[in-house]
C-alpha cells in the first residue's frame, strides 16, 4: 500500500500550473513594498515638517511637534493608501487566471462561442430563406 506523498509537487502536478521555483516569482524593487513604503515615509516627513512650521505660528511661538505628528501620520497612511490603490490598478493579472474548463471557463472563449453560435444561425435563416422563396435561381 502506498502512502500518499507530502510535500512539494513537482510542478507538472500542481494544479493551475503553478510554479514551485520562488526566484520567478521575485519582484524588482519597484513592485516591492520597499518603494511605496519609502515613497510615503518621505512624503510623511515632508508633510510633517511643514506642519510643524506652518501650526508654530511664527519665532514667537512654540513649535508644535504634536500637530507636525499628527500630519506625519496623515500624509504617511493617505500616501501609502493611495500608492497601493495605484499598483492595485496598474498591475496586469497572471496568464494562468483566465484559462480554464467547465465553470471557470474565460468569458472571452463564452463570448466568441455566443458569436459564432449566432452567426451560423443567422446563416441556416438566409439559407432557409433563400431556399423559400418562389422565384429565386437555384445554383
């Protein structure tokens, strides 16, 4: 009797046709959490420091670094938020999600069977038609 096996399958085995080598899988920089998290550690400071200046009201005042926090926080999370909806939007799907069979067929190959289906009816109509009317020449 044999046990079942455990572990990584090799990859002609795993369903979807995924792969099990992690190095394809590996983003540049860009595509990382790296970039935006750096983008809106920086834009954060930015926002923080003008704050801190723009809310002391001038040299006669005190600074106020607990409203530059506070704007450090905001322009931190709006910046990472927004960077995040960005990638979100710009990165394209992997080839593998729109194959498949059965349920998960693609709509692209139900729309062109739809097509194709509508054609060759609209093609037996004028075949019929043509083949009914009485003073047509037949080939």
């Amino acid at each position: 009797m044999s046990t079942p096996q455990t572990g990584p399958q090799p990859e002609d085995q795993r369903p979807g046709g995924a792969s099990t080598d992690r190095r394809e899988g590996k983003s540049g920089f860009l595509q990382s959490i790296k970039g935006p998290l750096w983008f809106s550690f920086i834009l954060g400071v930015i926002g923080g420091v003008v704050a801190t200046m723009a809310s002391s009201g001038g040299t006669d005042n005190p600074i106020r670094f607990d409203l530059g926090l506070i704007a450090f926080g905001v322009f931190f999370m709006v910046a990472l938020v927004v960077v995040a909806m960005l990638q979100l939007a710009a990165k394209d799907n992997p080839e593998h999600l729109s194959q498949g069979s059965g349920v998960h067929r693609s709509s692209e190959e139900l729309h062109r069977q739809a097509v194709a289906r509508r054609k060759a009816e609209a093609q037996r109509q004028r075949d019929q038609a043509d083949r009914d009317e009485p003073g047509s020449p037949t080939s």
